[in-house]
C-alpha cells in the first residue's frame, strides 16, 4: 500500500477552508482569537471560573461557553470588551487584500 499523500496548501484563515465566506470568516478568525487570549488570561490567572467570570464582568456559566469555545455565543464586541477588561490591549489592524 503506497499511495501517494495528496495535500492542500491552506488558505491562512481556517475558516476559509471550511467553506465560510470572507466576510464571515474573517470575523470566525478575529472572534476566535480574541476568546484564545481571554482563556489564556484565565488559566494564567489562576482564579477559580467563579472569580475570573466576576473580574471580567460575566457569570460563571457565560465564561464556561466561552471556555468551551462556544463561538456563536459571543459577538466581536462583546469578546473586546471581556479582553478589555481582562487588561488586554486590542487592536484592530486593516489593510488592503491581496
């Protein structure tokens, strides 16, 4: 059995190659960051969930969705403030497509 691995280059943008339109998919992408950095300010933390949720202005079952990476569950805004909150800086970089 020597089949011959065939194998896509991908786009940069996960969400793209799921079949999303840009639009969409550049909004998955940002989302999906920003709820990376928020979970990573919780685990370093070291709060429980109970006391991150209060420091960022949610309630324990609300920063669990987000832990769990329920992405529908939260807007681009709603996810800069939580990051605002959490002491994160946030910016918003746009350029020209190539």
């Amino acid at each position: 059995m020597t089949e011959k691995l065939k194998y896509v280059r991908g786009s940069g943008n996960i969400f793209i190659d799921l079949g999303f339109d840009k639009a969409e998919a550049e909004n998955l992408k940002l989302r999906s960051e920003l709820m990376m950095r928020i979970e990573e300010f919780y685990e370093r933390s070291g709060m429980t969930q109970a006391g991150a949720a209060k420091a960022l202005g949610l309630t324990q079952p609300r920063l669990n969705s987000l832990l769990t990476g329920k992405i529908g569950l939260f807007s681009l805004d709603a996810l800069v403030n939580i990051a605002t909150r959490a002491g994160l800086n946030v910016r918003l970089v746009v350029k020209k497509a190539a």
